[in-house]
C-alpha cells in the first residue's frame, strides 16, 4: 500500500494465541487439519449458561509471555492473551530491543469488552449493606469502597494491552487503541499503515485481543446475537453460510503483527508475509435498506480494492466473518456480490469462526492471522460444518479440506452487529 511518498507496508511477524494452537505453527497446523477449537466449557460451570460450550485457549501459561510474572495481578484474560501475542510476533519478527529506534517504533491495538467478575467486587458491596440488606451509599464511602482492590481498574481499561505491548518492547512512538469490536484489528492495521506512510514510524506492532468465556458475555451474546442452541456436538455447532446455522459461537483468542516499511524491512533482511495493498472501511448507518444490503461492508471493499488498485477478479480468497448466525451471513453474502459483482462466485471463501468462535476484537485478529499464513502457505482452509449451501449466500465456500489459491492476492474482511465494517486487501510477495 503506497502512500504519498511511495513507501511500501509489509507485514513481518505473526504471532497468535488461539483456542486452535498457541503459536502460528499450532495454529495453521489446526486450520489445515480441519480441527476445531470448540468443546464443552471446561473454566466454569456451565449448567445455567444459555450455551454449554465455546472456544477457550487451553493449555496457556501467561507466566511464560511476561516480563514479570506481578504484572498478571493487573492483566485481565484478554490482555494476558494479547501481550503474549505479542511477545510471539516480535520473536517471530526477530526484532529485538535495541534493534531499532525506540521512537520509531509504535503500537496500535484493538480491544473488546474486558469483563469483570463479581467476585472481584462482591466484598465491597457486602460491606456496603445497611441493617435492611440494602446498598448504602454512606457505607460504601464508609468502607465498602476500600475493599476494592486499589489497581481493579487496571484490568478493565481497553487501553491496556497496547501499554503493556508498548513497555514490553519499548516501542516509544504512536501508540493508539481501537475499540471498534470485530472491526477493531483491521481498523488498527490502517491506522499503523497510515502512520508508517506518513514517515511517523519504520515499524508498528498491530493486533487485537478479546475473551468472551464469561457468564456475562454468554449471556450478553445470547440475548443481543443470538447463539447456536446445539449441544449434541459442539464442535458441529460454528456453521457459517450452512443452511441449517442457528447461532453463533463464543471463544477467545489474540492475534498480533509487526508491520514495516518494506525498505525498512529490506534493510534488516526480515521476511516477509505479505503486503498490505488497500484497506476500506464504512458503516451502514441509517436505515433497514442499508443495514440488510450491509452498505457499510460493502463501501469498505470497494474502497479496499480501489485503494489497492486491483480487478475484483484478482483476488485469489476471501476471508469471511462468517458469524454463523442466519440474518449475518445473508447480509454479509448479499455486500460481496454488490462490491464484487458476479466474479464472487468463482472466489473461494473460508470463515475461520467455524474453528475458533466469535470474540469481536480478538476474532478478527486472528483471522487476519489466517489469511496471512494462507498467502504464505498459497492454501485456503476449508469453513467447517459447510454440509448444507444456503441458496441465499450463493458463495464459493470452501469445504472438506484446504484449497489451492490461483492468486496470492486475499481480502479479509470483519463487520460488527450494528454494521460498522473493515475489508483489507493483502498479497504475498
């Protein structure tokens, strides 16, 4: 993606922390493998849940990916996952402190919901009860407010993965957040693309990180979303674009990137996974016309492919948000056929949901990471559970297994409920 003044963006480090392998091997290893990443909730008890199952990182240390194992006291679920991401894609980047200006070299991180757990401030509010079991504000002031732990608020705000990323690595130059839910990784690679071209940054770590294995986010979920109802198996339960999807799944995960000027990245001799062409953005904003034809989805690929200046008909995949409940996938299938015309048939398209689940920010992160290990690996994994084709998609979708890509050229894409929307365009070089 060339700016004013020429410069090319790559990205060079992968790192990703997901319910289908921890590491970028582990997890393109599942995605080729066809091996789903969702199972029966095994950190809680989830007999009053509205779903019994979903998507969780298993097997995960935290202790390993930080600087400093007190620093976890201050790190939510989300954040633990996002900084280990992190650590992962600047070793998979193979820069180091020191390797490069400090303050040339920045942070941009998307975020999502950071949940708190009532235990957390279940004392505080036993101490605020009057003689009638009821919350007095004269004794929460009194000594309910001194039972919450002075650096609570630490683990809520969205802020903190990019100032843990930032002091992890000393990355001293722009460092922003995305709170755009699922849109917030694709969002945030446009904003680091944007400042390396404007000459602000050689290189900037991107990414996002979200963990919706929670009572309240199941919950949150199910009432506003919608998730799926099955429980014979869940690992069958993520269908996108399957005419017999019901619902969506929840999970968690973190995906994160090192991007870089490409003469930076010449300079140092790093590898490369792809260049970023052009990423688009829009929402569908007013109306139920623009809502069901996902108008914002559909601006933000156009924009993507005029900005990356291909044909429609260049683009080797597509990597869906494919959220797998009934009214989503329709919108989404109708926004590709209004950008991308007829051609859309022929393109093959994978929804990695059906491995790793819904988890808003962190989500698209991670999928970001499978579109590009798909350009390096030139394969596009299967979308589980594809049994059925639901007539009203009318897509090219993958399934049984990964697909050989024609074009190294992909475009992903990730859009929210209420129709905020991201599409990028990457190619292998």
């Amino acid at each position: 993606m060339a700016g004013c003044d020429g410069s090319r963006v790559v990205v060079t480090g992968v790192g990703v922390v997901s319910p289908i392998g921890i590491g970028k091997d582990d997890f393109w290893a599942s995605l080729t493998n066809n091996t789903s990443g969702i199972g029966y909730l095994e950190s809680m008890d989830a007999e009053d849940l509205p779903s019994p199952f979903g998507a969780e990182v298993r097997n995960f240390n935290p202790a390993a990916y930080v600087r400093d194992r007190k620093f976890l006291k201050v790190m939510s679920r989300d954040m633990q996952l996002g900084v280990a991401s992190a650590n992962l894609a600047m070793q998979d980047t193979n820069l180091s402190v020191g390797d490069i200006d400090p303050y040339r070299l920045g942070v941009v991180y998307g975020a999502g919901r950071m949940t708190t757990h009532p235990s957390e401030l279940a004392a505080a509010v036993e101490a605020s009860r009057d003689e009638n079991s009821e919350f007095s504000m004269t004794r929460w002031g009194e000594g309910g407010m001194g039972r919450v732990a002075p650096l609570w608020l630490l683990k809520q705000l969205p802020n903190m993965p990019a100032c843990h990323i930032s002091i992890d690595h000393n990355a001293c130059g722009p460092n922003n957040t995305i709170t755009c839910r699922d849109a917030s990784a694709l969002l945030a690679l446009a904003e680091a693309v944007r400042v390396i071209e404007a000459g602000r940054a050689d290189a900037m770590i991107v990414g996002a990180c979200s963990s919706n294995i929670h009572p309240v986010d199941i919950a949150k979920f199910h009432r506003f979303e919608g998730l799926s109802k099955r429980d014979d198996d869940p690992s069958r339960a993520c269908r996108p674009f399957d005419f017999e999807r019901d619902g969506a799944v929840v999970g968690e995960g973190a995906a994160t990137f090192v991007v870089e000027s490409y003469e930076h990245a010449k300079r140092r001799g790093a590898e490369i996974y792809a260049e970023v062409l052009g990423i688009g953005a829009g929402s569908d904003g007013k109306g139920y016309a623009n809502e069901s034809g996902g108008l914002g989805l559909v601006r933000a690929i156009e924009s993507s492919v005029k900005r990356a200046g291909i044909r429609p008909e260049e683009l080797g995949h597509i990597n869906a948000q494919g959220k797998s409940t009934q009214t989503d996938d329709i919108v989404e299938s109708r926004a590709y056929h209004r950008a991308l015309g007829d051609c859309v048939l022929k393109v093959p398209v994978t929804a990695m949901k059906s491995f790793v689940g819904h988890f808003d920010a962190g989500a698209g992160a991670v999928e970001l990471a499978g579109t590009l290990l798909s350009l390096r690996n030139g394969e596009v994994p299967a979308t589980l559970n594809y049994e059925i084709p639901d007539p009203r998609c009318r897509l090219n979708v993958v399934e049984g297994g990964p697909r050989s890509v024609r074009s190294r050229t992909a475009l992903t894409v990730n859009r929210t409920a209420i129709g905020q929307s991201a599409a990028a365009i990457l190619r292998a070089i």
